[in-house]
C-alpha cells in the first residue's frame, strides 16, 4: 500500500507537470489546490528536490518545479525514494533485500515463489510508468 507521504508527493509532482509552463509554483499553490498540509508537503517536496526531481527557486517567481520532463520520471523512483521496497516480503526485493528469519529455503518456499511473482508483475508497470501516465489518465 502506498503511505500517505508517496499518494501526496504524486499529487504535486502531477500539479507541477500539468502546470509546468507556468515555471516555479509556490508551495502554498500546491497545498491550497491538492488539500495536502502546507508543513507535511514542505518535507516531501524537500525529500524530492534533494533526490534531483525536483528543482527550486527562491524569491520573486520562486516554487518548485520538475528538473525532468514527466515522461523521464517512474513511479517506481518515487515509490522507492519515499516508501522504500516495493516488494511486499524483504525476501523478494530487489533493493532491499533481506533474508527471512522464519523461511529455511527461499528456493522451495511458496510463499516466496508466489511473492517473486507479485514482486515481477508489479515492478513490469511502475517501472514502465511515469508521472506523463498519471496526468494522461489512463484507461488500463
């Protein structure tokens, strides 16, 4: 499940792609149009510019704005960026990965089998996905 800090962080980068001939947007623009605590947002869009998404500016026609163009961005990067493994078990993630205290082989485990499999089919979207996706509304 995504946290609240990834489901927010999607919320403004898609405002700033769908906004980005305007240049800069204010934090307070974000916030105000995507509901999303002006303080809670300040930290994400932080977390994204230290991690080279996102640029700023200061002063008069200050804000954020994307370094990239939203085609160039995943959802897999920004899900990895603020929520970690995308993988559901440590044991299956690429990563992150970490052996399980509780499974005595990996190989013939079926949980892990099965998970590897979840892991895969998961990773072929948001890998393939970006930011362009989420603003174009997909149908499927």
């Amino acid at each position: 499940m995504l946290s609240k800090k990834t489901r927010y962080a999607f919320h403004a980068l898609t405002y700033l792609a769908e906004n980005e001939e305007k240049g800069a947007i204010l934090i307070q623009e974000i916030a105000q149009r995507k509901q999303i605590s002006q303080k809670f947002l300040e930290n994400i869009l932080l977390e994204l510019r230290k991690a080279g998404i996102l640029g700023s500016k200061k002063g008069k026609g200050g804000g954020y704005y994307l370094i990239k163009p939203a085609q160039e961005i995943t959802l897999a990067k920004i899900i990895r960026l603020l929520d970690g493994p995308i993988a559901w078990l440590p044991c299956v993630s690429l990563h992150y990965y970490e052996k399980c205290a509780d499974c005595e082989d990996e190989t013939t485990c079926g949980l892990h089998i099965i998970m590897c499999q979840v892991r895969d089919q998961t990773l072929e979207i948001v890998e393939h996905k970006t930011l362009f996706d989420i603003i174009k509304k997909p149908l499927s």
